[in-house]
C-alpha cells in the first residue's frame, strides 16, 4: 500500500470496511436468531473489493451489486436497516418484502440497480444504464461486479462484447474469490488470469491485490476516469478468496486447509490497520471510536429493522404492472441539448461508429428485398398505384374476397392456401 | 381482403391512403421516435440495411446513430442493454430480426425486465418487436409464434395484431405504455395486408379486442394472420346460414375477458383458432376462463383449432398440414354450430 490519497478517504475506507463486515456479522446473529427469511451469503474477507471500488465513483454514478456487495451498497448510501429488513422480508424494506438479500435498487436518487440470482445479466444492463447517460450527457459511469464463476455465463460475453463495440463508460469488477459454490476455480476455467478475458473483446484490464484496500481503491479509480473520459469499459480482477461457504448452509468443507490459512492470515481489514498504524493515520482510540460509531449506528438500525412488520397477504397481489404516471413519471434527465439528437441534428456522427460504415448504399425503398418468403407486394387497391417490385406478379388475392361466391368446400381448400403461395 | 378496414368496428375515422402492414410498423416507429428524443431503436442490422424486413428503413438516416443502434448477435445484450436504458428514462425499441431468436434472451426478458416492477418498483418502459409466424416457408427457425411463454409471465404485456391500422396505433401505444410490452408481427402480412390509417397520431388501447365479424350462432376468436383466415371461413360460413362472430383479440397478455364473455354469452359457443402450437396455447387459457365465468352460458364444447403439435416443417405440403386454414376451420365451426 501506497500513500496517496487524502487523510479522510483512508478513514472513510476504514469505516465502510468495518461497517460491512459489522452488519454481515450481525445479520450471522439474526440468521441464528431465525430472524432472515432465506440464505445469508458472506463477504468476510472480500469487503476490500466491494468498498474499494464502490468508493471510486461519484453520486451520479450507477451501480449494480451482487449477492457479496453489501459494502458497496452501504458506500453509495444505504442504510444498514435497510440491508436488515431485506434479508428479514420485512414490509419497511426497499422491496417490501418481495425480494431479499441485495436484491433491491434505487433509481432516482442513488442509482443502484436490483440485481437478480441469474449471474451476469447484470453487465448487458448495466452496459445499457451507460450508453443511456452516454446519450443523455449525463457522463456518468455504471459498474457492476461479477464472480469467477458468474464470467463462464453467456450473458458475460455478450454483455461485455456489447459493451466494448460501444465504448459504453462501464467498469465491470470480476471478483476472483476461487470458489464457485464447491467448484474451484480451476475446474472452471483454463486461465491462470481472468483478467485476460478482457484480451478478447479488446478492452483493458488490470489485476489488483482484492485484499488490499488501497490498491483496490486507486485501480477502479483510474478505471472509472477512464472510462469516463470515452476511453471504453475496463475490466478488473481482483483476486480474492471466499472465506465462508456459499452461503449460511455451506461449511465449505471442500476448501483445503492450506488455502484457508493462506487467506485468513491475509485479512483485508487486518491489513489495513497495520497500515494506518505505521502510517499514523489511525490510533486505539481513534479505532474504538469508530468501532463504537458503529456500534451504536447498527444496534439502531437493528432496532428499527426487527420492529417492522411483515407485509401483509394480499401485498403480494399488488404492482406487477406499471400503472401509469400516477404510478411513476418516467423522464429521462437530459444534460445536453436536444435539439443534437433530433432532426435534422441527429444524423450526427458518433465517435465509437465503425469509419466508412454507414457511407454505402443502405436499403433499397418500399419494396426492397426482404429477408425471404414475402416479397409480393400488397395487392394495389383503388387509388393506390403501388407498383410490383422487379416484375413479379402481385399477391394473388387473399381470403373473403375470393371465397363467398365458390361453393364452400372449394372456397375454403384453396383461398388461404392461395394467398400462402 | 388486400385492403382491410384497418378501423375495424372501432368507428375511427380513416383517412389515409391505404398502407401495408410493413409500412405501419415503420410509421410507428418513425413518428414516435420525431415525438420523443427518449425513443432508440436497438436490434441486428436496424441501421444501415433498414432491418432484414426493412421495417426500420430510413430511420438511421433521420434520427442519427446515437437512435438507431445496431448491435452484435446477442440477444441477451440487445434485452439487458434497452433493460438498462428503459432505467434512465429512455424508451427503447428492440428488434428481434426474426422473432424465433427471443427466446436466446428468455432469462434477461423473464427474470430481469419482466419482475422489476413488482419487485423493486422499477418501470421497464421498453418494446421488443419482431417478425413472427409462418406461411411463408421459413422452416422451423424462422417460423415461431413464441408468445406463450411470455403470456405466461407476469409483468409482461403481449400483443399480436391483424391490420396496419391496429398495428400503428399498437405499437405506438407499446411505446407510450410504461412496461415492457412484447409485440409480435406476423410477417406474412407484411406485404400482403393493406389498409387505412388516420393521418394523424392516434393510438389504439392495449388489452382491447375487437369484433372484426358479426354473428350469432358461434363466436371464433383469432388473432394476427388467421385473424384474415378466420374471417375467411365465417364468409363461407355464411353461405351456409352459420353467422359466426369474428373477434380479434389483438392483445394476449391482458385478455380482453369482457369482449369474449359478451360474445360468448350471446352465441353460446365458442370456437379458437390461433397459429401457435395446440398444446399450451392461448385457446386452452380461454377454455379455462369461459368454464370458469361462462360454463352456464355454453351450449357446445369449446373447440380448438391450431397448429400441430410439432415444429414447423419447411416443405410447404408438412407447412400446410401443419398450419390452419380455412377448410380447418369452417369444419370445427360447422361441428360446433350442431350442438
């Protein structure tokens, strides 16, 4: 670890780091207290990596966590209840009651995307986010994270791919812990660095120490400028190790104990302390008072969460559809003039465009070939004099007009099938 | 039949020249994206060739590449990235080049956009059209009618209509409607269905169905292309002193129940006729409802007539077998006008 950033950022760090693993180790008590409805997945010993990179972005910017970025969350401006009352079910959470765990968001005010168990969905999405503040001059940058396991999906690719045709300002952290449920990540794919995934959509990408907070931190900031600054999404491994099973259920009995203790003695939170120690950024009784900051912050937070009611039965009848603007008022915020992309400003070229595309002959008019199977042209009826493309024959009349008149059998064997040919 | 009331029984006015289907997804597309810098347009080869079915023609060159993006094939991509658009406010178009290859985006449409609202109150103001259907010897993966699979999921609205002037009005209101709204175009009547459409903006109302026909012996309900083949076999019907009422149901996901129940309770049966595959079809749905709020009113079973239970051959005689048609359907009516 380097010394490079202000005296307040190094604490601030501090305390998000000990804020996460504070509230995962109070929802460990609730979850033996049978106070969460479903499982309780742990981030012990990756909390460097959800607040390092989480840190690096602005209030304007989006994010999109998974099931492990509780400190993310709790970096951009959740509130400790509200990550309680999700994993309790209960009715004051952001998705009252309907979802649990992370999967919650906030689109208007802290810009989180709710993510989903389906892994990788997340990156086309958040992909999407940023070529919308892209088009709407917003320059924001969107970032979300993804697991050793979760880079073997589909949808990785193709949302990472998608973004890089787009040079869309999008930072994605693949969060290497080694273990993919029980499998490692060895068996899972042939690359000593996932990091060089990045090589095959011709992105950049670093590997970052995931233990290291500062490291962690500096890496996603240069990313997230970056990426601002046009320069496409970057990839960042950060290695790290999974020191729970994979979720509350899961002893994890399968990791060798060797790597286990490798890990353990490499605490993010440890570290860290050793280094503002020796870099007198932070005394004992600067740390109890922050562990008592803490303390106190999350005995109300648990208060309040445990106080809130379930939903009750027939909520989960409501909101599937969107009912309209009483319902919510979609606008998009434009921070550029609109007149640049409405006629005629709008064919202005953009700059992530392919040079030369596009200056060719593009499609062919109203009767231009289409893909197969229907290249007739509708019938021409009175006052329209709509003429066959390339000398084929018009449609042959489809339906009722031919039928009434022939007897019926006949009529209807042939007029549908007529018009099919 | 070239040239259809596009109104309806609707009572619009229609004052334009008549346009094909194909020409009405384009004007949709067009006219909303002139009112509102919030409409792109997203999907594979939309830009400069105009979409394989050139329903995005002209459209790069109006609106810029910022607004008619094309993209890689990657459906999921396609999905998550309008997904993530519709989040800031925006109102992406997604073409699906031809409507068979949604289902490569299935997660990202049924897990991610579809359960949003519901569960994080987060709108996904976004429509994903494409070409769908058969009859045009597509073969089995170019030929699909997928919209069951999205019927069956909540938060999702569905629509599949019959004439140019349902199809604008529509797909105008898709866009305008806050959730995700899939919206199918049965490419067999691109070019070969015509029909008026008011001059001006106008929009039709999603989750209405609309008696294209008239009659009081039975009722059929259809939709999209053998909408036109249904009307076809009520003609000859006719002929043979049986009236059956034609409805279009033009909206699958809400189902205009109102529109059918008045229908049924009136002709006492009830006969559907839809392209998609039997099993699983919106024809079982509808049986379902008619037994649960109609079951007094029926005087005959409800019938059904679809597609086989099979994948969509491509030799146009296994197509024809395996697609209703007329014949098809003006038999099932006469067995039912019998009870």
């Amino acid at each position: 670890m380097k010394k490079e950033l202000t005296r307040q950022q190094y604490l601030d760090l501090y305390y998000y780091m000990r804020l996460n693993r504070a509230v995962e180790d109070m929802m460990v008590k609730l979850f033996r207290q049978n106070k969460i409805v479903g499982g309780l997945y742990s981030s012990l010993g990756q909390e460097a990596i959800s607040v390092g990179t989480a840190y690096a972005l602005e209030k304007k910017d989006w994010l999109a966590p998974m099931i492990r970025n509780i400190g993310a969350l709790l970096v951009k401006g959740v509130r400790p209840r509200d990550v309680f009352m999700q994993h309790m079910a209960k009715y004051d959470s952001p998705t009252k009651g309907k979802d649990g765990t992370s999967h919650f968001g906030d689109l208007d005010d802290l810009h989180i995307v709710s993510p989903i168990s389906m892994l990788g969905d997340l990156i086309p999405v958040m992909t999407g986010v940023a070529m919308a503040g892209r088009y709407l001059g917003q320059k924001i940058v969107t970032m979300t994270w993804i697991g050793d396991g979760g880079s073997s999906t589909g949808v990785f690719h193709e949302g990472l791919n998608f973004a890089a045709a787009q040079k869309a300002p999008f930072v994605l952290i693949l969060e290497n812990n080694l273990w993919a449920y029980s499998t490692p990540v060895r068996k899972q794919v042939p690359l000593q660095n996932l990091a060089d995934r990045a090589k095959a959509y011709g992105i950049d990408s670093y590997i970052v120490d995931g233990n290291d907070v500062v490291a962690v931190y500096s890496t996603a900031k240069e990313a997230v400028e970056r990426a601002r600054a046009g320069e496409g999404p970057i990839l960042i491994e950060a290695k790290t190790f999974r020191r729970q099973g994979h979720a509350q259920h899961d002893a994890a009995e399968y990791v060798p104990k060797e790597m286990r203790a490798y890990w353990e003695a490499r605490d993010p939170i440890e570290l860290y302390e050793k280094f503002l120690a020796s870099e007198k950024l932070l005394d004992a009784k600067g740390k109890k008072e922050i562990e008592e900051k803490i303390n106190t912050r999350l005995a109300a937070e648990r208060e309040f969460a445990e106080n809130s009611p379930m939903p009750p039965a027939e909520f989960a009848e409501t909101g599937v559809y969107c009912t309209g603007d009483d319902c919510h008022k979609i606008r998009a915020k434009w921070e550029r003039p609109i007149a640049e992309v409405t006629p005629p400003r709008s064919s202005v070229k953009a700059v992530w465009t392919v040079p030369g595309f596009g200056s060719g002959k593009g499609s062919g008019g109203a009767n231009a070939p289409i893909h197969f199977g229907d290249t007739q042209p509708a019938e021409p009826s009175a006052g329209d004099e709509t003429k066959s493309p390339n000398g084929r024959k018009p449609a042959a009349k489809i339906a009722a007009k031919a039928a009434p008149k022939k007897s019926v059998k006949a009529a209807a064997a042939s007029a549908s099938r007529k018009a099919r040919r | 039949m070239a040239k259809t009331n596009g109104a309806g029984t609707n009572g619009s006015a229609s004052n334009g020249a008549p346009i094909t289907f194909l020409e009405a997804i384009k004007q949709a597309m067009f006219e909303e994206m002139e009112r509102d810098p919030a409409v792109v347009l997203i999907g594979e080869d939309v830009g400069v060739y105009g979409g394989a079915f050139k329903t995005s023609e002209g459209l790069l060159e109006r609106f810029g590449w910022e607004r008619v993006i094309d993209t890689p094939i990657s459906e999921s991509a396609i999905i998550g990235a309008a997904c993530g658009m519709s989040y800031c406010g925006l109102r992406p178009i997604c073409e699906m080049q031809f409507i068979d290859f949604i289902v490569c985006a299935f997660n990202q449409i049924t897990n991610f956009v579809a359960k949003g609202h519901y569960l994080w109150n987060a709108p996904a103001p976004m429509v994903i059209r494409g070409p769908s259907g058969g009859g045009v010897h597509g073969g089995p993966f170019h030929s699909a009618n997928p919209e069951m699979y999205f019927v069956h999921t909540p938060g999702l609205k569905v629509i599949y209509p019959s004439t140019p002037y349902d199809a604008k009005g529509l797909l105008k209101a898709a866009v305008r409607d806050n959730n995700p709204v899939l919206f199918f175009e049965h490419k067999f009547l691109y070019r070969r269905i015509k029909g008026e459409v008011p001059a001006g903006d106008y929009t039709v109302p999603i989750g209405k169905a609309v008696v294209r026909r008239a009659g009081k012996h039975l009722t059929i309900l259809s939709y999209a292309a053998m909408m036109h083949t249904s009307l076809e076999a009520a003609e000859a019907l006719a002929q043979e002193g049986i009236e059956a009422e034609v409805i279009d149901l033009r909206t699958l996901l809400p189902l205009d129940e109102e529109t059918i129940l008045n229908s049924v309770k009136k002709t006492n049966k009830c006969l559907v006729v839809h392209e998609d595959t039997k099993t699983g079809g919106i024809a079982g749905e509808i049986a379902a409802i008619l037994c649960e709020k109609a079951f007094g009113d029926l005087d005959g079973p409800l019938l059904r007539v679809t597609s086989l239970d099979t994948p969509v051959p491509y030799a146009p005689t296994l197509e024809e077998h395996f697609l209703p048609n007329a014949k098809k359907i003006f038999s099932a009516a006469q067995e039912l006008a019998r009870y």
